[in-house]
C-alpha cells in the first residue's frame, strides 16, 4: 500500500509562511493524520477539530470531525463522518485532493491541507517529512471572545430611582 505526501500550510495572517509536509499511509484514519499535523505544528490534542473535503478553490465541502456531533438526529440525514472510523484513501478523488483543517473553534486555526505525491513505500506511522517555518505558538490567535466586555452591576451603576429601563419621550406609552 502506498504512502501520501500531504503539504499542510497553517493559514495565519503572520508573514512568516509554515508549512509541514506528512507521510502517512492511505489506509490510516483521519485521526491519526488529524494528530501528525498537531504534533507538527506543536499544538495540542484538547480541541473539537474538522476536516472538510475540499476542491480548488478551496471551498469547504463534506465535513470529517473530530466526534460524532449528531446527538441522535435521524440517521437517513446526511451527517459527518468521524475521524476514527473514515480511512484516509476513500476519501482522495483527485491527484491533489486538497483539505481544510479547522482546529479549535474558538481560534478557528485553520490548515490548508493538499496531496502532492504518492510514496512506494509507506510509514509505519506517520512522519513529518519537512518542516519549513516556524508554527505560531498556538495560543497566540486571540478567541472571539477576548475582545467582548460584560460590563459588571458595580460599572452599571446602581440606579434606584425610577424603571429599570427609561423610554424617553415614549414614557408614557408604557
């Protein structure tokens, strides 16, 4: 069985380009490649992640997560696959079948993911055959979240007089 040469370029906003190429054996699962790619970049494994099967333009398409996220829905629906149970070369429909990996749903890591060769021989387990640039730290993209401010009761004010909501000149309305 043979090995594919993935290229996987993190898609960051720094002007340092990283890129990883993996080798790994076509009959190994997503999860496997899901956790080479972490291991490469030097992030962790405590995040929900995505792979979404992808064309040319690098639009996203058939979605391969992390964990079964159907809660029960009705099975005739067409859900994800999972990571563990989808093998790598059932799912490779052109020569440079390309990917996108979404890491971290809060970060929204992304890695562009691309085939770009066929190995005789395969690993034994996954390897990274290049590495080039050096990976952000993964902590280092702010989450949505960090910019938001809930403003406490003592920022409020404490306002004792009156409503609790003040309606204008429509006062008298309410």
């Amino acid at each position: 069985m043979p090995g594919l040469k993935f290229r996987v370029l993190l898609d960051s906003k720094d002007k340092n380009e990283a890129f990883r190429d993996i080798l790994i054996r076509d009959s190994d699962n997503f999860e496997s490649f899901y956790k080479a790619i972490l291991k490469a970049y030097d992030f962790t494994e405590d995040q929900m992640a995505s792979f979404y099967m992808s064309n040319n333009n690098w639009d996203k398409g058939f979605e391969i997560s992390l964990f079964d996220m159907s809660f029960g829905e009705d099975d005739s629906q067409i859900l994800p696959g999972i990571m563990k149970e989808s093998i790598i070369r059932e799912y490779i429909q052109d020569p440079d079948q390309k990917m996108i990996l979404v890491h971290d749903f809060l970060r929204m890591w992304m890695f562009l993911v691309e085939l770009i060769g066929i190995e005789e021989e395969e690993p034994d387990t996954p390897k990274t055959a290049l590495s080039i640039g050096i990976a952000p730290k993964e902590d280092s993209k702010p989450t949505e979240n960090d910019d938001l401010h809930f403003e406490t009761e003592s920022e409020l004010g404490d306002d004792e007089e009156g409503d609790e909501f003040d309606f204008g000149e429509y006062d008298d309305y309410y």
